[in-house]
C-alpha cells in the first residue's frame, strides 16, 4: 500500500507540475509546429518549449521534476529574448534619426560651410580652384607652405604662405604649371625646423576650406558628407561654421 500510495503522490504532483506549467507558459502544452504568434518566428523559443514538454512527458512518475527549473529557466529564455528585442527596436529608432540627421543636413544646401581641409580632388576637366584658409600655429619654422602630395606620397606642388593666417588658392597644377592628372591629392601646411635635414618638414598649422553645400550624401564608413559646389566634399560632423554665401549686387 505504501508504494501504491507513494506513486499516487508522485502522480498527482506530476500533474500538478504539469497544471502549474500550463499556467505559467502558455501555449506549453501545444506542439511547437503549430505556434502562432511572436513564438511562431523564434526558433530558439519553440526549441525550448518541445524540449519542456518532451521532458515532462517522460519524467519519472515516481521523481517528478521539479518545475520551478524550468519557470526560472524561461524567465532567463524571455529576458535574452527581450534585450533582442530591444536591440532591434535601438536599430529602429538608430535608423530614423539617421533620416532625420538627413533632413537636418539638408537644410545646409546653398550654405556657405567651413570644415578643416587634408585633401583636394582635381576633376577630370582639370578645372580647379580651391580656397585653403591656414592658420599657423608654429612659428619656430621657417619657409611655411602648403604641401601638396600624391597618392604615392611624393609632394607634386607648393603653395607658399605668408603672416599667421590667410588663404592661398591651388589652381589642380603642379610647381611647373602643367595640370596634375585627375584624383585625390593630401594637402597639409608644413615648415622647416631649424637644423633638419633639406627636403625635412613638419606640420606647421592648419588648413580650412570654405565652399557652398551643392548636395549631401551619406558616407561608406557612416555619417554624412557635405558636397560642395568646387567639387570637394567635407565630412558634416567637422564642419565648424556656417554662413549665408556672400551675394553680389547688380
């Protein structure tokens, strides 16, 4: 009778286990091939819940498992669900402040911006004429200019400066006038330190560039580039001013 009596015991606390469970998960005692709802497209979840349900259905009647395991275990399941979820919603709402950083920028077309300047693009026309403000910020060195070089790093034309700011004007030809072939040059302001070797040079300052925004467009690395009407381009997030284009008079 004892024993009878102690797999009676174990039955019905299986079954309550089971009731429990039921209660707790909905849907636990359905097959997961025919979940519907936000389950349907969580393959982890139904995984979790056919192994639940597998192992409740084969559990020792006389050593029923104890279900606050597997209580405990799918409110672990549904919290790594829920940060997924949010991840996806911090997506959502990354992408539409994004469009809306689109919206803000393009308010800037037709806007005269300056944004500091480290490369040049010469047009397949050959027709350039880019204005470089420098400002210097070492005065120890002497012969100041700006240094335009290569993809290959080979400094290709020199534009000479003079005082501790200004703007000077590269015109896309190297030191002998001739048109330097269509691409992307480096433009820095460099000087000479006292006792270097000839040919040494180091950063002297800085350089701006100052250009009408003709459009926008979103950059390969993220963010957002302002195109200007030159044909050079400067990344929005250095831009450090923003004017109406001065107009001329009739």
């Amino acid at each position: 009778m004892t024993a009878v009596s102690s797999i009676s015991s174990a039955t019905s606390s299986t079954s309550s286990a089971a009731t429990t469970l039921n209660k707790t998960l909905p849907g636990a005692n359905t097959p997961a091939t025919t979940q519907v709802g936000a389950q349907a497209g969580n393959p982890q979840m139904n995984q979790f819940l056919t192994l639940l349900t597998t192992q409740l259905k084969n559990q020792d009647p006389t050593q029923p498992t104890d279900p606050t395991q597997f209580v405990a275990q799918l409110a672990q399941f549904s919290t790594v669900e829920q940060l997924t979820q949010s991840n996806s919603t911090l997506t959502s709402i990354s992408s539409s402040l994004s469009g809306m950083t689109l919206g803000q920028y393009s308010g800037l077309i037709n806007r005269s911006v300056t944004a500091p300047s480290s490369s040049i693009t010469v047009p397949a026309s050959g027709s350039v004429a880019t204005n470089l403000s420098y400002t210097i910020t070492n005065n120890a060195l002497s012969k100041p200019h700006v240094a335009v070089s290569n993809s290959s790093g080979v400094v290709v034309a020199s534009l000479p400066v003079s005082g501790s700011t200004g703007t000077v004007t590269f015109n896309g030809t190297d030191g002998n006038g001739n048109n330097l072939p269509a691409g992307s040059y480096t433009v820095a302001l460099v000087g000479s330190a006292a006792g270097a070797s000839s040919g040494t040079t180091v950063t002297a300052g800085t350089l701006t560039t100052t250009g009408v925004v003709s459009g926008v467009a979103q950059a390969s690395g993220g963010g957002w580039n302002l195109q200007l009407q030159d044909g050079e381009s400067v990344s929005a997030s250095t831009v450090n001013s923003v004017t109406q284009p001065a107009t001329t008079s009739d």
